[in-house]
C-alpha cells in the first residue's frame, strides 16, 4: 500500500467512525428542536442578575419607543413596559426590593391612580414600576439601581431586608464563572431539553418537600436552608455589606437628583423561618405567646432571629441600618414594621398579617402601600 492509499484508509476510518455519531447528535437536536414547537424551553436567566452586563429591561423589539421586561428576567419580575422617554407631566416611580415587592403587584395600579388624584394638576400621569425580584437582595439590586436611573425616575421606593443571606445561595446557583459556556451550551436545543428534564425533576422534589412542611404545621419552617452556618464574624461582614450596597443605591439617586423613601421591613415572629438549634429555641417564644406574655415574647424573638445562622428574613440588624441611613442621606423612612406591630392584635408581627415567615398578606400588603402612600405624598408635597 502506497502512502496515498494510506492516507485515504485513515480519512475513511476517521469518517466512518464519527459519521454516525455526528448524526446521531444532529438527529437529536432537530427532534429537541421540534419538541420546543410544542413544549417551548423554561425560561433561564444565566447568571441570575449577578453579571454586569445583566439588563432588567430592553427595547421593546415590536416598538423600540418603550422599554419591556427582559424576556429572560420573567422568572423573577412582573412583565411590565413602558415608554422609554418620559412624558410631560408624568410622575415616574420606580419600586425596588425582593418578593414582597413583587408580590404587591396587584396594588400599584390603584396607588398610581389613587397618587394621581392627589398630586392633580401637578402631574397628569403617574406610573408606578416594579422592580421587585424573587429571591433578589441588595447584591443585585445595586446592579438594578444602576439601570434605572437612566430611565428618567422622580422617585424610588426601597424595600428590602429579607434575602440577605439567601442571596448568597443564588450566587452559589449562578455560577456565573461559567456564564459563557452556559450561554454557548444552552445554544443547543438538546441541552435545553435535557436541562429542562432535570430542572422539572428538582422543582417537583421541591414542592414534595415544601408540601410536606405544610402539613406538619410545625417549627422548623424552613425550606431547603443554606447549609452553611455563619459565625458572627460572617453575619457582621453581611451586615456590612447590606449598608454598603444601600448607600451605594442612594447615593446613585442623591447624585442624579432623584428622591429616595427606604422602608423598614418586618418578619414573622409567631412562625418565622429557622432550623435546628435555632428552631428549638423558638419554642419558648411560642410558649410566652400561649402565656400571653407578649412583651416578653416578642422581645426574645427578637434576639434569636437576629443572631440565628443562616437567616431568611428581616431583623432588627437589618431595620437599624435601615434607619442609620435614612438619618445619614437625610430621606424618609417609611416604617412598615411600625405599622404592621401597630395593626396586629398584640403587637407581634405574624399574628395577623403575614403569609409565611416573611411575606405580608393581602391585608398586610395594603399596610405597606399606605405606610408607603403616606411618604410618597410628604415628599412631593415639599
């Protein structure tokens, strides 16, 4: 055999033994592809908003006039839009936080309108935008804050508190060291079906789980909780960092001449969310509740969600930074957690008016936006 000949031999064994396994993966992505026609892809926000380039909003592409939700950002925000350039005349308010601020949705259509009537003839529109992200703490509300200012906001209402330490569990998630093979893995519809399949398996697990706790009614409330335990070294560097993002926010609207109302936020006290150790030594607030010594059990409830590890929802570490800067950048507070004590039978948040260990209910919500409403109208009256 000559060397042509063998040349030829090893070209025919190369294509002879991929040739089938090229077709086979092309033959899987056309299907994966066909199955999206009927089954469209979940919908995945690579890295989670923890990434610089992260938009929040685009152009519309049907009409670039307005700005929408980016498609990938509706798994944690409400789907708005809203024209890109403001018109005369309009109040633009723009409404920052986590899931308690997405979750009041619902109510900003009748704040706006309510807003309007109040503030005629001074402005003769007022929308009012969601910026309200699942599981989204001050880490990547920075990120946000740093987007909407170009949008042309008279206003920004802050609420956030509760996923301090949960944030740092959606980094964990993010990868977002690997955002770029993500971007370039997830190109191919059959590892979106594949990702899909897996992510629906772990959903299901977790609403398994979830549907369990329900039904025991009983501490520990948690869900699936960061399994890292924080010294108070870790908590207080948390804590740090928390103030740290919050001035950066109001200082970027301070800066742009845009007004700023933070808000104090409450948890529940009669069944917050905690584990273990922390749990156990919940009971004896649950005690002093049946013992009807409120005072005394709100006051010990207090103390252990402030210096429980890891913790889920708001504290009073959170609330006093809260304050501290409000004092600081000269900007109102509006004291939700003074409403919420105020409105519930025994000044325990949690009797009443919350749907879990953090989120308020209907009734609780409408508290929110009033307290809200209040500082809304003392500021632009001025």
């Amino acid at each position: 055999m000559n060397e042509m000949e063998k040349k030829i031999s090893k070209s025919k064994f190369v294509v002879f033994t991929f040739l089938p396994l090229i077709i086979l993966l092309f033959s899987l992505e056309f299907i994966a592809r066909i199955i999206e026609i009927w089954v469209p892809p979940m919908v995945m926000d690579i890295g989670l908003g923890f990434t610089e380039e992260s938009r929040l909003f685009i152009p519309d592409p049907r009409d670039s006039r307005y700005l929408i939700t980016h498609p990938n950002k509706t798994v944690a925000f409400q789907n708005q839009r809203f024209p890109r350039q403001k018109q005369a005349g309009t109040l633009r308010i723009f409404f920052l936080g986590g899931s308690s601020v997405n979750y009041v949705h619902y109510e900003l259509p009748d704040l706006a309108e309510r807003l309007k009537k109040q503030l005629t003839p001074k402005y003769k529109e007022v929308e009012i935008i969601n910026c309200g992200g699942l599981s989204y703490g001050t880490h990547r509300l920075v990120l946000i804050a740093r987007e909407i200012i170009n949008y042309e906001p008279d206003l920004i209402m802050i609420y956030s508190a509760h996923n301090e330490f949960e944030e740092i569990e959606q980094l964990h998630l993010a990868r977002v060291q690997t955002t770029t093979l993500q971007r370039m893995l997830y190109a191919s519809g059959m590892m979106r079906f594949i990702r899909d399949r897996f992510a629906k398996y772990k959903i299901s697990q977790l609403e398994a789980e979830h549907n369990r706790r329900m039904l025991t009614q009983s501490l520990p409330d948690a869900g699936k909780g960061w399994n890292h335990v924080f010294t108070p070294e870790e908590i207080a560097e948390r804590m740090e960092k928390y103030k740290q993002n919050l001035n950066e926010i109001i200082s970027l609207c301070k800066e742009k001449g845009i007004k700023v109302i933070i808000a104090t936020v409450p948890s529940n006290y009669i069944k917050p969310n905690l584990m273990g150790k922390s749990a156990e030594e919940y009971e004896q607030v649950l005690q002093l509740v049946k013992e009807e010594k409120y005072k005394e059990a709100y006051e010990l409830g207090r103390k252990i969600i402030r210096e429980t590890s890891p913790r889920h929802q708001s504290s009073d570490l959170e609330n006093n930074i809260v304050k501290e800067l409000a004092e600081q950048h000269d900007i109102p507070v509006a004291d939700v957690l003074s409403a919420v004590e105020q409105a519930e039978p025994h000044h325990i948040p949690g009797e009443t008016l919350f749907n879990d260990h953090c989120h308020l209910n209907s009734t609780g919500n409408k508290i929110m936006i009033h307290t809200f409403e209040e500082k809304v109208m003392q500021v632009l009256s001025q």
